[in-house]
C-alpha cells in the first residue's frame, strides 16, 4: 500500500509539473504567437459543444415549464370562474395549496436549472488553462493599436473588418482580407479601455468614440457575453477628452459620469487655458526612427531598385563551392550597404513545416538583452525555441546548407543553435542590431565574440506586414516564402556595421514564422579575413 501510495504521489506530482509548465507557456503569453492563437480555436470548439448541450438541457426544462404554465392559465381560465364553488371541492383545494407550495417552488428554484449551469461551468473550467488572461487580452488590445499606428489604419475601418487608410482624403484599401469580422461596441470598448489604463488617450479617445456609436446603434441595450456598457464608454471617453483637450467635455449619462464632469471642470478652473488642442501620439523609444521604420513597413518592399542600380543583380550562385555546381542558390542581391542577400527557395516545404513542428513543444516568449540579463519587452512580440541539431538531422542539413552559401562556419559555438520564431497579434521587432552593442551583452556568453552574420529563413508566407526594415539604409524586404535572407552584422574590422538597424514590421495578415542562424567571430579566421579598412 505504501509503494501504491508513493507511486500515486509521484504521478501526482508529475501531473502538478505539467500543468505549472503549460500554464507557464500558455496563459498570459498567447497574443505573442499565432499558434498558441490557433490553438484556442479547439478550446473554443470543445466550449461550443458545452454550450450546445447546456442549451439542450435547458430547452427541455423550459418545455417543462411551458406545459406547467399552460396547465395553470387553462385552470384559470377555465376551473377558477367560480371560486366559492371550486374552492368547496377538496380535491381542487388540495392541488391549488400542494401547487403553490411546492410546484411553484421547484419552478422558482429549479435544482435542474442550477445543475444544467453547474455542468456548463465544470466543463468551462476544465478549458480553463488553455484560455486566455487579463494579459492576453491587453496584449491583442496593443497589437490593434500598433497597426493601427504603423499601417495608418483607420479605426473606423478596422471596426468595419477593413484595413484602410487614407490618401488624398479618400479611404483606399491597404489589403483585402479573405475572412472578415466586424467589431461591437464591447470589442472596441475593451481595446479603448486597455489605452485608457496606459493612459494613452490618443487611442482610447478613437476606440471609445466607435465604442459608443456602437452602442448607441444597438440601441443602448446591454448583453450577456459584454462587459461595457454605452455609459461606460462615455465615462471613460469623457476623461480621456479631458486630458487631451481641456476644453471639450461630453454631455453625462449617468450618476458617476456627473461626478466626474464636475470634477473636470475644477481641474479645468485650476489648471488654466489648455496648452494645445487634438490628438497627439505617444512618444515611444524609437521616436528618432519612427518615421522612417513606419514608411518602410508600408511601403512593402518596393522601394528596391534593381534597374535604377545596375550593382544590384540577380544570378545562380555557387560561392566557387563544387557541391553546387548542379544545384546553385538563386541569389538576389538586395543592398550593397550593407551588403544584403536574398536566397530564393532555400527550404522546401516539407523541411519548413518539419522545423516548425520540431519548435513548437519548445515555444516560449521571446527575449531581448536587459544588461547582462534578458528580459520579455513590449517592443517585441513572438515566441521562440531553440533548435540543437547532428549532422543527419534536419537542422544540421540546414547548417551544412548555410555554410555552404555563406563559407563560414556555423557549427555550435561559432555559430548559435536554430532560433525558430513565431509572430503573434501585430507582432513585430522594433529597431535593434543583431550584434552587440555592450560588452555584458549575454551574445557574448559563448566566447566567441560578437554576431558577424545574420542568416533568417522565411518559413512561411504572409499577406501583408512583416517585412523587415533596414532603417538607416532606408529599404525593406518583404517576407519571401522558402526564402533566406543574409547580412553580414559587422565591418571586417570587427566593428559594428550601424547600417544593420533593422526591423520585423508587425505582422498584419498571416502567421509569421522564422528561423534565425547567428554566425559570431570566431572560427571564421580563414573564412572571413580581418581588415583594418573600416568601410569593409
């Protein structure tokens, strides 16, 4: 009985572990990746079957209480005409007092009601760990928000299920979506309420204007599955015009909402004429870079110029290597400075969905270097994993690959292991450089100096958004499915190539996945030869 005893104890145990584990992965984390987003598409599924049969049940209890009702109205209108009469048959007295004593009862206070609702939050709370949080909500709020901002998406239009902006005040289509959902005041009420919390009133005033149109379309009325009302919107949109324009104020609705207007107006008596008037964005920390990173998001690519340069070429590619002569890599040279490289068709198919598989047990939130340390940011959106491969295995044949295109040598340490990416809800990469900046950065915890070289496979297709920007060199590549693309991080002299700037613009239609090899220093001596020419 003890050995029973202790061998229960350790699968509950284990049991415990892999739970914490996968709600350590999953809640709080899902808007960073679109597959943990898919995947709540089956959550919801197994709920709507719940639903169907909470539904089921409750029909057949209201059947019930449909044939009571008509059984008392017929008694009503039909037996109680006279009641000194009827009232003088015991057998009616008798059943008049036992119903209104317990059949009412039982009515009133359904136990099959209460056990149908029970069933339904049993089931609800079996799929409790795979749904998502307060975080992942503000998250996908934030994720709006941003293409809202990098794409000049119209609010408006968004509410609507299109993505536009508009050009010579006219409202033109940035793409046309296959599938299309319309958003409801509770939806635009929420993402407004995430930016009133932030105190970003530049977004909560748009969100909770269409917030409140919305509702008042609707007709005012309040429904079970939403949590603002029409009052609601208009109290937190009445103090975020108040911080953003003092002078304009909205009409109240309510008992709080009156309050709070007269609470604005001694402010407004206290703090003086307003210093400027209309909806400013807030500032962010890449402020200096922000025009140029949101042009070249939008612009998609196209600002490559292969006939006005005649330097930047296409061609089959050998790099002088007799492994492939029969098989040569199409290159297309993208940028000269810095020098940048797409290789067309570098994975097949078959070998980009077998990476993406082998990553996802292994997602987690990706990280950015904090000092010494690493650390989740706002400023990038995405899971990864790590990939460790042998020679035989998919990602070493990648590596063997990569080697032979580039002629370094990437194999652990002089080269990282795979990082397999997966984008979520707007997710992106602000500006950043590959290569150190610091000397704690953690890229220095395999001592073998700094990235020299980015490698990045396109492992999926996406509709629209998620190129990626080389900022100060002013030119973005949009995402090539099965294709890589190349760069070298560093000047030959072991310095910092600043035209590297570079990043992912946020994903606006489609799941993003990539796979990142970073090359370091070391072990490419007689590959990568030094100079103390700092333009090399």
């Amino acid at each position: 009985k003890r050995a029973d005893s202790s061998l229960s104890e350790m699968k509950f145990c284990v049991l415990v572990c892999f739970l914490s584990g996968l709600l350590s992965v999953v809640r709080g984390e899902m808007y960073t990746s679109l597959l943990n987003v898919k995947q709540a598409v089956r959550v919801e599924r197994k709920l709507i079957d719940y639903l169907r049969t909470y539904i089921d049940h409750e029909l057949d209890r209201l059947e019930d209480i449909k044939r009571f009702y008509a059984k008392v109205s017929d008694l009503h209108t039909e037996l109680y005409k006279g009641p000194a009469v009827t009232m003088a048959n015991p057998l009616v007295a008798f059943t008049l007092i036992k119903r209104l004593h317990s059949e009412w009862l039982n009515v009133v206070y359904s136990n099959e009601a209460l056990e149908n609702l029970q069933a339904l939050r049993s089931s609800y709370e079996e799929e409790e760990a795979d749904l998502p949080n307060l975080e992942d909500l503000q998250g996908a709020a934030k994720g709006l928000m941003r293409l809202q901002d990098v794409y000049a998406l119209q609010v408006s239009s968004l509410v609507r299920g299109r993505f536009q902006r508009v050009t010579n005040g006219e409202s033109v289509d940035v793409y046309m979506p296959a599938v299309s959902v319309q958003l409801s005041g509770d939806d635009c009420f929420l993402v407004g309420k995430v930016a009133y919390e932030q105190e970003d009133y530049y977004h909560s005033v748009q969100w909770l204007e269409e917030s409140a149109r919305l509702f008042r379309g609707a007709g005012e009325e309040w429904s079970p599955e939403n949590e603002g009302t029409l009052e609601d919107a208009l109290d937190h949109l009445a103090f975020s015009h108040f911080k953003v324009n003092r002078k304009r104020l909205l009409h109240p609705m309510n008992g709080r909402v009156l309050q709070n207007v007269k609470k604005y107006e001694k402010l407004l008596v206290a703090a003086g004429p307003p210093r400027g008037t209309g909806l400013t964005r807030p500032s962010s920390s890449f402020l200096r870079t922000r025009d140029t990173y949101e042009r070249l998001c939008r612009t998609r690519g196209s600002q490559r110029r292969h006939f006005a340069n005649p330097q930047l070429f296409c061609d089959y590619f050998t790099n002088n290597n007799p492994a492939l002569i029969l098989m040569p890599a199409k290159r297309e040279v993208v940028s000269l400075q810095p020098y940048v490289v797409l290789y067309h068709d570098f994975v097949t198919d078959t070998e980009a969905e077998d990476i993406k598989s082998l990553a996802q047990p292994g997602l987690r939130r990706s990280v950015v270097a904090a000092g010494e340390k690493q650390a989740t940011a706002d400023y990038r959106i995405s899971k990864s994993a790590w990939l460790k491969g042998s020679a035989q295995s998919i990602v070493g044949k990648l590596d063997q690959r990569i080697s032979l295109l580039t002629g370094l040598n990437v194999k652990h340490p002089y080269g990282e292991y795979l990082q397999v990416v997966n984008y979520g809800i707007g997710g992106h990469y602000e500006p950043h450089f590959d290569h150190a900046t610091s000397p704690s950065s953690p890229v220095f915890k395999l001592k073998t100096g700094n990235r020299v070289a980015t490698f990045m496979i396109y492992l999926s297709p996406v509709e629209a958004g998620g190129s990626t920007a080389f900022i100060y060199a002013n030119f973005s590549v949009p995402v090539v499915e099965k294709a890589a693309i190349f760069w070298w991080n560093l000047h030959r002299n072991g310095e910092g190539n600043d035209d590297t700037l570079h990043a992912g613009c946020p994903v606006l239609i489609g799941d993003k996945w990539v796979a990142n090899k970073w090359i370091h220093e070391y072990g490419q001596e007689f590959q990568h030869r030094c100079s103390l020419n700092p333009q090399e």
